[in-house]
C-alpha cells in the first residue's frame, strides 16, 4: 500500500474517532450526569456513583446522584456493569420478581471495583439512595 493512501486512511480514521468523542461530550440530561467514554471520575458531579459497561472505567458510562432517586441503569448497562466508582452512598438492585423480590449490594462512598462484570456486575438492573 502506498505511504499516503495509509496516511490518508489514518486520517480519516483519527477524524471519525474526534468526532465520536465529540458526541460523546453532549450536555448531560436533568436526571443524571454522562461522561464521556471512559472518562475518569474527575469528569463526574461530586457526590456521584458512576459505571461503565467495560473493565478498568472503559465502554459506555453512566453517572448517578443519590438526588435522582431511585433509576433503572440504562440499556448499555442493564446487567451488563464490568466497573463502578462511588462517591455517595447508595444500592445496587437486581430485580428477580418486581415488585416484591429483589437482590441488592450495599455501595459505600469510596467503593470502586475495576472488574465487576464477573460479580453482581453482571445483574445490575437499577440505583436506589439505599436497599
């Protein structure tokens, strides 16, 4: 392949990617904070409890306050949660049978797990202030 045809495919690849990110960095809706793509938890709103679909904070993300109540997790993240940061107190819920049986984990301002697809990660359903 000659030099500038790959150049040019780079380019173009480093063009879709920017713009990717661009979307990504949308304002946030009124119920919950989104930080871009595997964006650390210095990009989310103090107080926030966030998860991200993949493995060390990577994939899609989603951040939660404890103002915002109780909130199923989002498509890309219903069961389906390999990290978490916290920085609030809060529940994690997995729904067995609504309304009356359900799973929960106790989270702790502090908590994080870098791996949680292989855990309760893998049922997460919704966030509560508490179970």
């Amino acid at each position: 392949m000659k030099a500038t045809t790959f150049a040019a495919r780079i380019a173009a690849t480093a063009g879709a990617l920017g713009l990717t990110l661009l979307a990504c960095a949308t304002p946030a809706s009124a119920t919950s904070h989104t930080p871009a793509k595997g964006a650390s938890t210095a990009s989310a709103a103090a107080g926030d409890i966030c998860l991200w679909s993949g493995r060390d904070y990577t994939g899609a993300s989603w951040c939660w306050n404890p103002g915002n109540g109780y909130v199923d997790v989002p498509p890309a993240l219903h069961d389906n949660v390999g990290s978490f940061r916290a920085q609030a107190n809060g529940c994690f819920i997995n729904w067995i049978r609504v309304p009356d049986r359900k799973e929960t984990r106790v989270v702790r301002n502090g908590d994080y797990r870098k791996v949680y697809d292989n855990d309760f990660g893998g049922k997460i359903d919704a966030v509560a202030p508490s179970c």
